[in-house]
C-alpha cells in the first residue's frame, strides 16, 4: 500500500524568505532516501534538501526563484506505507546548513568593523562571482570546489542527473588540470578553447612525440616564468669565413667539417669568462646567482622527434677541432634518439643555430634555469659602409634572449659587442 507523503521546508531557524536556488526533481522522478530533492539558500546559509522518503514525486510546488518559509510545500511522495511508519514526520528532516564559507551577512551582521580587510573583500568577491552562483552544483560540491581552489563555473557539465556537478567531477576537472601542467592552467590564463575543424575539410589527428611534449611544457613555463628580452646585432665575419674555409681545404675526405658554429661557441665562452653574470642561475627564491667556474654550452638540435640539448662540456678547454667532433657525434646521436640524459645536462648557455637554414632573426626562448639563449641565423654578404665606401663583408644576426631579472639591457648589449668582436677578429680569443 502506498501513501502521499509531503516534502515541506523544514525550520531553517527562524528565517523569513528563504530562496529556491534549484529543483532537482519533477513529477514522475523517483526519489531515494536522502536524496537532493531542491537547494535552498537564506542569507546565512545554503543547504541541501534531502528526501525523508523514498518514492515516486508526484507533484513539485516549487521552481527556481520561488521565496519560500518554513513549512512552505516542496512536493509530493508517492512511497510505500512502511516506510511512512518507518518516518512519521513526513516533513523533510531538517539538512545540515552548509555553511558558505565567508557566510556574507554574518560576516557583515555581527562584527561589520572589526572583519579584517581581506574577509571584506573576499566577501564582496563571493557576493559579486555570479558563476560560483549560477554553477549547476550543490552548496556542499560548491564548497567543495572553493576548497580546492576550483570555479565550478569553469565544469562545464557534470555527471549527475541533468547535468548536475559532482564531487567527483571535481576531482576529474582538478586530475585533468594537474596533468595538463602549467601550460594550460599557467597563472589563471584561459586555456585556448577546442575547435571542431571538421566542418571545414579533412583533418588526421598525430599524437605529438614525448619530446615535442616535454618541450612544449618546458617552453610554456619558462615563458610565463621568465622577463625576456631579445637583443639583435650583427657580426662581420668575413675574416673568420676565410679562415675556416682554409681549414677545410686542409681536411682529408672523412674528417668532420669545422662549421661556424664551433667559432660561435668559442666567442660566447670568452664572453661568458668576462661576464660571469651570463654564467649563472637564479636560486630558486630569487634572491641569489649562483656563479658558474665550468663552462658547458648546449646546443639546440634539430632531429625527427623535436628538439633537443646536447651540452659540451668544458668547452672552454676543447680545441676548434675537438668541439666540431663531439658535436658531429652528439647531434648524430641526438638524431638517432640515442642520447643519454647525462649528454644534455649541466648545460650554463645555449646556442641555437637556424644558420643552415636560413632566417634574419629570431627570438629564441632561454632554456632555463640558464639565464641567457643566443641566436643564430644565417650569414649574408652586405654592402658595409667603412667611412669612404661601401665593402662587401659577411655578416652574421646573432640575437641575444636574457632573463631581464639577471641581466640589465646595457650588460646584455655589452655582452654582445663582445662576442661581435670576438668573431670579427678571432685573434682575440687568443688574449
Ligand atoms: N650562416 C651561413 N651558413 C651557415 C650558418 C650561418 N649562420 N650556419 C651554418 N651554415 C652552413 C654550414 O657552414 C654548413 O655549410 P656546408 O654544408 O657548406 O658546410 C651548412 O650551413 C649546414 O650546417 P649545419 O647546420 O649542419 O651545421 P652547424 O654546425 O651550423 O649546426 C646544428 C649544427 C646541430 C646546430 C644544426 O645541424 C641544427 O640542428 N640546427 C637546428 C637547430 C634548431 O632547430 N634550432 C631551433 C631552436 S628554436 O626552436
């Protein structure tokens, strides 16, 4: 046998209006024991209603918006008559209130002077986020989700009935965050959102390598991490072609070829011994350098997978020939994928070359914690005024990215007429 039960508002302590904020059921639902039937909010306090029986609703008297008072009617249930024995008040047992965090009007009510600031302001920020309001959550998952630092509002659907956020997607929405790392979530920066391309044409989806993954995470943090600046020059090197290309003509077939690169990297060492700030890593509370007495130079390079450091180490103690050598077999390896963790750590500076490619300038990101990146793109015949004519020389773009917490704009350009005049004259390598 079955009876009409009704669901009415229970005392919520001498409240005069409280707030329908949502209905979670319609006739012909059935209900479990316990189960949300409707979230009211007074202006102390949201609560959930739960079901005092279960059964099939009947009728609902409310909707959303709706001001109602204790005893108000909330619905109808059709249960079993067992179970109106079993709860003889067929009114809604009174829920636990859960309480808003910063409970606004009592904040303000009882101590409005002496809240501290930030609890003002805190308060003012929940009265005013019509998405922590709006959210398709109960109060306790909202609370839930403040707890956790997350806006409901950013949950798009849940997985409850007609959409309902749970606890449980919560937690997805956080594990889902987490693993997505800073490059989606980074300081609060909207995420760029999804596109269905396939209205527009044929589309293939290519699962990225873990290095290009890696990478892109990497590049993501230092990005949001780092005060960049890139600074351009350019370096006649006209002697220094000449010369390397008389070293080539030296060479027998097989032996590896002495690129620009290999002068590059001397030219930046010597810099590097002259301005140890170039040689440094900020400490983690930013509120030291530690200095460098080693100097290992990673190169950036180009393989199948993505890109990839190898270091050099001591390159300060390695001849020309030496360094043309061990990078000839670290990028080989690093394109064969057959580099070792250890072959790319310890790096204090890197170098990325676009030089066999091509490119007037760029503006590489540091590979941090190094301080400083330098750029190079390729060498091009121009006319150079001398202060009587117009000569052709070899020019070669170099730009220089530092960390602008380290390294000032005038150190940074200091650092570079260095290595510009390093290059353009190698004898000086040798002082
Ligand atoms: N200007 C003119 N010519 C240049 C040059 C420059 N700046 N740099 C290199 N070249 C020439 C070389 O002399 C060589 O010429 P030959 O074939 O006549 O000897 C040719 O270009 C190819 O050089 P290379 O690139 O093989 O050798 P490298 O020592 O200059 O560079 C390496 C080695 C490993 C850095 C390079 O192969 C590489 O992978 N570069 C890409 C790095 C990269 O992707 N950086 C991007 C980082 S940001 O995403």
């Amino acid at each position: 046998m079955t009876v009409l039960i009704e669901i009415k508002v229970p005392d919520v302590g001498n409240v005069a209006e409280i707030d329908v904020v949502e209905v979670l059921i319609q006739a012909g639902d059935v209900v479990a024991l316990e189960q949300t039937v409707a979230t009211l909010e007074t202006d102390k306090a949201s609560m959930d209603l739960p079901s005092s029986v279960s059964g099939t609703i009947q009728q609902v008297y409310i909707k959303p918006g709706d001001k109602v008072s204790e005893g108000s009617l909330i619905a109808t249930v059709l249960a079993n008559n067992d179970q109106a024995i079993a709860a003889p008040v067929p009114e809604a047992s009174i829920p636990e209130p859960v309480v808003q965090v910063e409970a606004p009007v009592v904040v303000k009510e009882v101590e409005p002077i002496k809240q501290p600031v930030k609890t003002q302001v805190e308060v003012a920020v929940l009265e005013s986020d019509p998405t922590q309001r709006k959210a398709h959550a109960s109060p306790s998952v909202r609370l839930f989700a403040r707890e956790l630092g997350v806006d409901v509002a950013k949950i798009k659907t849940g997985s409850g009935r007609k959409s309902r956020i749970l606890k449980d997607d919560v937690k997805k929405y956080v594990k889902k965050v987490m693993a997505e790392g800073v490059a989606a979530t980074g300081a609060g920066i909207p995420s760029i959102p999804a596109v269905d391309f396939t209205p527009y044409g044929e589309t293939e989806i290519l699962k990225l390598s873990k290095i290009k993954r890696l990478t892109g995470q990497n590049l993501s943090r230092v990005w949001l991490n780092l005060p960049m600046v890139t600074y351009h020059d350019e370096a006649d090197i006209t002697d220094l072609e000449a010369f390397r290309n008389s070293l080539n003509a030296e060479k027998v077939k097989g032996e590896v070829k002495i690129t620009g690169l290999m002068f590059i990297i001397k030219a930046l060492v010597a810099a590097m011994q002259q301005f140890p700030n170039f040689n440094a890593s900020l400490s983690a509370d930013g509120e030291s350098l530690i200095l460098k007495k080693y100097f290992n130079i990673g190169i950036a390079v180009d393989t199948p997978n993505g890109l990839v450091v190898p270091v050099l180490r001591n390159a300060n103690t390695k001849s020309i020939n030496e360094l043309a050598l061990e990078l000839n077999e670290k990028s080989e390896k690093a394109r064969l994928g057959k580099l070792m963790p250890a072959d790319m750590q310890g790096g204090c500076l890197t170098i990325s070359s676009l030089g066999g490619i091509g490119g007037m300038a760029f503006t590489p990101i540091v590979n941090a914690p190094e301080v400083a990146i330098l750029g190079v793109t390729r060498a091009k015949m121009q006319p150079v005024w001398n202060g009587k004519e117009f000569v052709p020389r070899l020019m070669l773009p170099l730009d220089l990215t530092y960390d602008h917490r380290v390294i000032d704009g005038a150190e940074g350009a200091k650092f570079m007429a260095l290595i510009k005049q390093n290059l353009s004259d190698i004898r000086r390598l040798l002082l």
